[in-house]
C-alpha cells in the first residue's frame, strides 16, 4: 500500500499559521500501514491562551457584521474548501483509515452547514408575547452567546467540522476547534484553506494537543462562553466538571450504543442491508452504529445466516480513490483493534458464539491496524459486547421473543442517542416511539441530513447537532419589553 506524505501542518491562530511556542510537532500515522503521514504543530497551554485570546477578539469583530456579511465570508470559504475536496477526501482516507467514498460525508457535511445554516438565521423569528393586560409590548430577540470551544472526535474529522462551525459562524459566534491528535491533518487544512482566503483573524481557530494541556486550561478558562463537543461519555463528563470555573453553555454528542430491532413482519432485505451498513461503514466507528441487533426467534437464524453472508463479501483495504470498490478500512489504533478483540472474548467466554471474523486478515501491512469485520452471535445482557459502546466492526446480534422482552433490552443502557426499529405493525410503532429512551427513533429505514436534529438523552448528551435546533447553543436570548 503506497501512502502520501502531507509535509507539516502549522497551528490556526489569530488568522495566521504558526509553529507551536514550545516548537514541539506530533506524528500523524496512517493507521492502514503505520506509517507517518504528516506532522503537525503540537499546541501546548500556551498556544491554548493564544487561542483564547484571538477568539475574544474575534468575537468582537464577527459578532459585529451582519448577517449577510457573515454568509458572504461562509460562501467564500465553502467555494474554497470545495476547491480543496480531493486533497481533503485523500487526507482523510491517510489519517483514519476511511473510504475515499465515505469522506465524501464529511465534506458534504462542511459545505451542507456553512450554506444551510446563514439561511436558518435568516430564518428566525423575533417570537412576539403578549401582554394580558394591554400595557406593554413584548418580544424576544436572538444575540450571538460568544466564543466556542469545540472538542471533536476522530472518527469524522470534517464532519464533526462541520456540525460546529456551520451555526457557530453564522449565529455570530468565534470558534475554537480542538480535533483529535488521532485525525487532526484534514482540520489542519481547513486553518491552511481559511489563510489563504484571509478569513477575519480570530474568528476560527485551530488547535491540537493534550487534553490536559490544551483542552483543560481552556475548558476552565472565563473567556468561553460555549463548549461543545462530539466523543465519548467520559471525556463529556470532564469537560463538565473542569467548565464550572463560569457558567457556560453546554452542547455534546456523547456515546452511543443502538439497539437495532427487526421483528418477523419486517422487510427482511431492508433490516439486513442497514444492518450490514451500520455495522461496518467506516469500520464501526460511528456513535449511531447499529451495536445490539436484536432479531425476532423466528427470523432469527434465516438472518444471523444472511448477515455472515453478507458480511463475508464486504471488500477490506486502503480506501483511495482508486480503490472505488473498498467497503472497510482498519480501525484507528491499535488498542482500539485490541478492545474488538477483547470484546469478542469476553461474549464467547460467555456464551456467545464467533460466526465471522475475530482476527487480523492475512495480507495487510503488520504495522496497519487491521481487523476482519465480525460477526458474534448470541448475546446476552452480561456480555461487555451488549452494555459498552462497539465503536468498532464487531457486530453483536441476539434473538427475543415478545415486544415487552426487546422493548425492556433496548432501554437496558446508560446510553440513549440512536435507535432502530423495522416492523409494519402500526400500534407496534407506536408503542416503541412512546417508550424508546432515545433521541432519535428511526423506522424502517434510516436519515440523516443537515436539517434534521441529531442529539441524545440520557449519558448520550445535551443538545443538538444539525437543524435549526444546533442555533441553540450559540445564542443567548433577551427579553425587551416597552410600555404603551
């Protein structure tokens, strides 16, 4: 497998691009072969501060144009990230193991927000109240919250870009983005692509480095007014308890663990395909991943059997555009490959029964991190493989009999962000739509797009990515009352 090296990637900060102050740089490995890619520019506390610093002020600037004068800047900048979509998709493809295919979402996602959501502000409404005694008027009216921490996961490096810096800029809101030191390279390139338009200096700033170093001093910091986030339970749990230093609006997409539910009376080539899909697209790692596929007894073997099947002839390799036919990559890291395994271990060890896969393919680099997607069949409550979030090609499927049986295993999480049902009995429908602890209740088919909410309950987040609902969490509301 031939890779290509990207050279090295300089912080975002202030609108210009710089070496990090201590000078320190951080690999970027490819995770399909183990080698370095590229490197980029290590931010430590002090370029954090910097960033601090550079938001504030451009705040004040952004928060300042109109609307019309910010979407003239998100225009630009969408036309020249579209400019760039090849060596972003290729970047991708080298810094997490995607598809070239697959990168496409996330550019779609960037250039989706930074058109979308200028038109959803234009959009709003001055909500009117009225007044029951007839002695003033009374309106609400939207103002830009101030300067946003975004910490981003890797697994859709400008997707989750995208999710952020769509209604943040066009609320009227600076940004930092903070993206994993796992996939930073193509967030890297948008600072690059944001200099060389001359974006207004401060409004976007990109940094990458330790949690501790970067990500702590500025969640504790008095200068955001917004954090926000996509990636796990924990780390959305820290990021709360470190940001009480002020009150701060709070926004995260947190973990995931899907119960995906196919009863006898559903279309059985429709569950079957999403359920591959969702299992194995970029190899696993995706919240809304379809974790627990829970099948109804008597379907069950018909569609464990057609489910290894199908899984057996899914393509693994380097995804490159010139390898159009590549379904799945390798999994980010190594202990990531090794959590698939240990997960396997502990259903089997339990019960569960290894259909499919389990191990490193044979001719794949050694210093890759690759893993055969995998079937296990068989699941039950106990196993890790039901209760932990997969983020990985490990499908876990297991059977039931009643409505009540896999109404009470879907619920029987900490987690409460995607769900998915396939079954044309309406009162069913029903009844699951009502009782679902979930955010998103999918029904015989699955959606997502820039204007429909995407957001959990329970251990699963606060708020909204996607839709007019992402505004939220970028504006402060004020009240003006006048008297007749």
């Amino acid at each position: 497998m031939k890779t290509q090296n990207f050279g090295y990637k300089k912080l975002y900060i202030g609108g210009e691009l710089l070496d990090s102050v201590s000078g320190e740089r951080e690999d970027v490995v490819c995770p399909a072969t183990g080698e370095v890619i590229a490197q980029i520019a290590k931010a430590g506390t002090a370029d954090a501060e910097k960033a601090l610093e550079a938001a504030d002020k451009g705040f004040k600037y952004w928060s300042k144009l109109s609307l019309a004068e910010r979407t003239e800047w998100m225009t630009k900048l969408r036309s020249a990230v579209l400019d760039k979509e090849h060596e972003l998709k290729t970047a991708m493809v080298h810094e997490m193991g995607k598809t070239y295919g697959g990168a496409a979402e996330d550019i779609e996602a960037v250039v989706n927000a930074l058109e979308w959501y200028p038109a959803a502000m234009k959009n709003l409404r001055e909500e009117q109240i009225p007044d029951y005694e007839n002695t003033h008027t009374h309106k609400m009216i939207s103002k830009p919250a101030g300067v946003a921490v975004a910490y981003l996961a890797w697994n859709f490096p400008l997707l989750n870009v995208g999710f952020k810096l769509g209604p943040a800029l066009a609320a009227g809101c600076s940004l930092i983005i903070k993206p994993s030191t796992l996939s930073p390279l193509s967030t890297y390139m948008i600072g690059e692509i944001m200099h060389s338009i001359n974006f207004p200096a401060g409004v976007v700033n990109i940094v990458a480095g330790s949690s501790r170093e970067v990500a702590t001093p500025m969640t504790k910091s008095k200068i955001p007014a917004i954090l926000t986030m996509i990636g796990s339970t924990a780390t959305g749990q820290k990021v709360i308890a470190d940001s009480t230093t002020s009150i701060k609006k709070l926004g995260m997409e947190l973990g995931g663990n899907a119960p995906f539910m196919v009863f006898e009376d559903a279309d059985f080539e429709a569950a079957l395909n999403l359920a591959v899909v969702l299992n194995f697209h970029n190899s696993g790692q995706i919240c809304v991943a379809a974790n627990r596929v829970m099948v109804h007894k008597n379907i069950y073997d018909k569609f464990v059997k057609a489910f290894v099947k199908r899984t057996s002839e899914l393509k693994l390799g380097f995804g490159i555009k010139e390898n159009p036919d590549v379904f799945m990559g390798p999994v980010v890291s190594k202990s990531d490959r090794d959590r698939m395994f240990d997960l396997v271990e502990d259903a089997v060890s339990k019960g569960a029964k290894l259909e499919y896969g389990g191990k490193v393919p044979e001719g794949f680099p050694e210093d890759g991190n690759w893993i055969e997607p995998t079937v296990v069949s068989g699941i039950t409550t106990e196993m890790d493989l039901f209760r932990k979030e997969t983020f990985g090609p490990v499908a876990g499927i297991m059977s039931f009999d009643t409505d009540d049986e896999v109404l009470e295993m879907a619920n029987d999480t900490e987690y409460g962000l995607a769900s998915y049902i396939f079954t044309n009995n309406h009162k069913r429908i029903e009844r699951f739509t009502e009782d679902l602890e979930f955010g998103e209740i999918q029904i015989n088919g699955v959606k997502y797009a820039i204007y429909l909410p995407h957001g959990g309950i329970k251990n699963s987040g606060i708020g909204h990515d996607c839709s007019h609902l992402a505004l939220d969490d970028y504006l402060v509301k004020k009240r003006v009352s006048t008297a007749l």
